[in-house]
C-alpha cells in the first residue's frame, strides 16, 4: 500500500528512483569506504534541478505547489541508494537553504539561494552545540550589536555539511528579549575572518555526509546577516524546523526500504535445510512485520508532507512521523540484518550500512524522545 500521488508526482518519483538506481546506488558503498562527499553527483543533481524543488522559479527552483510532497519524494528515494548523500541533499536543500529563502534579503538570496540551487555552493546548518542539543535554548554562542553590525562569539558542533559549506544559517543568542526573541539567525559566509572550521567528527553512521566542529572567534558581519532583520525572532525558524522533520523521515524511510528489499532478496537466494530461508514461516513473519512497519511509516510521512502543503499546522504530526519512521526504519534494519545470518555482520552486504545508516534519523534534528515531548505538548486538553 502507497501514498496515492498523482500521475506528475509518479512521474517524477520514476525519474528520481531510475537516477538514483544508475547513478548513486553503484557509488553508495564506496562512498561510505571513503567518507567523500560526492559533488559530482550533487552538481549532477542540481543540473536536474532537483536541489531546486521546494523553490519558487525566479530563485532557479522548480515552482511546484506542492513543494513539501515533492521534497519528501526526492529524499526518500535518494536514501534507498546512499542515506549519507541523502542527508547532504536533505541539509542543503531545506533547513540552511530554507530559512535564507524565507528570511534572506533580495541581495543575499541572489547571492547565496540562486548558487546554492544549481549546486555551485553548498549550505549547513548550525544550532547545536557541545552543552546545547536537546535543550537548544541553552546556546552559548553569542551575537553583539556594534556600530556596523555584528560580532558573533561561540562555536558549534555536529553541523552537517559543515566541511563543505560555503555559506551556514546560523543561531545565536542576543542581548535584550527572552525565549525566541533571544536566538536569532545569522548569514555566515565561511569565508567570513574569525570563521573556521574544527574536526570532521569521525561517526559509524552516514559516512558520505559530513558532520563539522565550528568556531567564531571575533566574527564581524555586516547589519543585514541578522536573517529576518533586527526585530526578527526564532519562531519562524522553528517552524521551519518543524517541517524539516517530515524530510528526516523521508531520508528513514529511503534506507528502511532498502534494508527490507534487501533482505526480501536474500530470503529468496539464501538456502538452509534444503529450502530458500524465504519458506521458513519465521522469515516470512520478519518480512511481513518489516513491510507493516514500513507502509505505515510511509503513508504517515507523507499524509504530513500533504498537510503541511496544505498549510496545515503540522507540529504534532511531523514529530510522530519522525518518530514513526526514524525507530520504524531502525527496526527494519536490524530484522534485516537478523534475516543476512553471519553474512549481515560482514562489509560483503550493505545491509549492515543500513543498519548503521538507520541511527541518523533517530539523533539528527531531534532526538525521538524529543519528538515524543513535542507531540505531547500538542495533546493538551
Ligand atoms: C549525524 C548528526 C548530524 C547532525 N546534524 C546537525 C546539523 O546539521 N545541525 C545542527 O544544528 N545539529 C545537528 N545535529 C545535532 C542533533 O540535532 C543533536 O545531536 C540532537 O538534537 C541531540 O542533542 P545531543 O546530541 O546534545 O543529545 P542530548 O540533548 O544530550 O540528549 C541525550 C539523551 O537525553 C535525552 N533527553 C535530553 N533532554 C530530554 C528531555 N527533556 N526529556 C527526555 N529525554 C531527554 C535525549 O533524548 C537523548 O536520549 C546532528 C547530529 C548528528 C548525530
């Protein structure tokens, strides 16, 4: 059972599940071997005009209502071939390129969107830091006003992209308001003095996307960088983030598919007792329950993908779909890599990059105990 997309949506599914199938599953292992980020294939991408999805026309984006359904099917079907490319595409193309688009000047958005779309830059996102995950309010890094502009101070960690990236929305806290009113989302052009970039955090999942320590140290940058103007606040960001988890989920689901396809294949090649593993009624069981999970995962994040194209406030459910997909997909994995025997445990079947892949969605953009909190929050009476 599937989402019922329409005859263009399938269309385009086609056409992004047939690249992915040339040009990135063959990669994806060797990718993984190396950590490399695949600017052949993301350049590849944009000339397809794939970054662009969720963007209007004039911004060299495809100008397609529903952006949101669209997105979640690019990165879906991205991460049935490579999670870890998935998960650059996912970064690059929502919450960094999102809030410039949303926030950004005219001038910026000429500057940094219109490249960033054809994949000549490449963007990140940066709100996490050593002490302030979960608790993102608790964010040290600060941002001063000064005569000319602004002078940011901090550092930040885990930021995808982070190696790569040429421009970074970034949070900071500053003086005056409480609650949102004291974050606040800076422009940063990494070419910017005072930026620089800390290790490549060395990590067992998604290997392809890279994950960035950051620094600012007496960083200066001109007035306008403060996305969204003097009097902006952190609530439009938030809802940004917001739907960001529904692309979380897609990039689950992506690599929870391959896992089940996968192993469905091995059933049926793998003979023990003189039989095809496949006819044990134990197998069947895990295939069965792995395809449950994944079809309600499915038509979960991509009823919230709909909603939210819809303009519907989307909070409560874009945090279960997370949930439903993240530890769905997890699962998915390890019956998957149960069903591989002794062949799972070896690097002769991706099966267990899967299994590792599968963790990112379960810590990346929140935590699933975070996302149980935000949908617990919404059930008030
Ligand atoms: C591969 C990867 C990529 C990432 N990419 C980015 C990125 O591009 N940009 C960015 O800004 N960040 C990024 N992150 C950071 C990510 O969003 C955080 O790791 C995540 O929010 C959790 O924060 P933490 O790691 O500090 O864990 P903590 O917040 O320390 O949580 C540790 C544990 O405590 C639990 N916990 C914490 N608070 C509560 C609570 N109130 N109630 C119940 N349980 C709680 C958590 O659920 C978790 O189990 C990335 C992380 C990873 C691993």
């Amino acid at each position: 059972m599937e989402y019922s997309f329409d005859e263009d949506q399938r269309a385009f599914r086609e056409h992004i599940r047939r690249w992915t199938e040339e040009r990135l599953t063959p990669r994806a292992q060797e990718l993984d071997e190396t950590s490399e980020f695949a600017r052949d294939l993301f350049k590849e991408l944009s000339d397809l005009g794939y970054l662009g999805v969720k963007y209007p026309e004039e911004y060299g984006g495809a100008g397609i209502a529903e952006r949101n359904i669209y997105h979640t099917i690019l990165c879906d079907e991205l991460a049935r071939g490579s999670m870890g490319f998935a998960a650059t595409v996912a970064m690059h193309s929502s919450a960094a390129s999102h809030m410039l688009f949303a926030e950004g000047t005219e001038e910026q958005k000429q500057k940094y969107l219109v490249p960033a779309l054809k994949g000549d830059m490449v963007c990140a996102f940066a709100i996490t830091e050593p002490q302030a995950g979960s608790d993102a309010a608790a964010l040290r890094t600060r941002a001063e006003r000064v005569d000319d502009g602004w002078v940011i101070n901090g550092s930040k960690i885990f930021t995808s992209n982070g190696i790569n990236a040429d421009f970074i929305t970034v949070v900071a806290k500053v003086e005056g308001g409480k609650g949102a009113k004291s974050m606040a989302l800076f422009l940063v052009d990494t070419k910017t003095p005072g930026f620089s970039v800390g290790r490549q955090i060395e990590k067992f999942t998604t290997h392809c996307s890279d994950t960035a320590e950051l620094f600012f140290e007496d960083m200066r940058l001109p007035l306008d960088c403060r996305l969204g103007g003097e009097d902006s606040d952190f609530k439009s960001a938030f809802r940004m983030l917001t739907v960001d988890r529904i692309i979380t989920a897609a990039i689950a689901l992506g690599n929870g598919w391959a896992a089940y396809e996968a192993a469905l294949k091995y059933a049926h090649e793998r003979e023990q007792f003189g039989q095809a593993i496949f006819d044990f009624q134990a197998v069947q069981f895990k295939l069965v329950d792995m395809l449950a999970t994944y079809e309600q995962a499915h038509l979960y994040t991509y009823h919230t993908a709909a909603m939210a194209d819809r303009g519907e406030d989307v909070t409560k459910e874009a945090a279960i779909a997370k949930i439903v997909a993240g530890d769905g997909c997890n699962e998915i994995c390890q019956k998957a890599l149960n069903i591989f025997g002794g062949y799972g445990l070896t690097m002769e079947y991706p099966v267990q990059r899967y299994l590792r892949d599968s963790y990112f969605p379960l810590i990346g953009g929140g935590t699933s105990d975070i996302m149980r909190l935000i949908a617990a929050r919404k059930l008030g009476i």
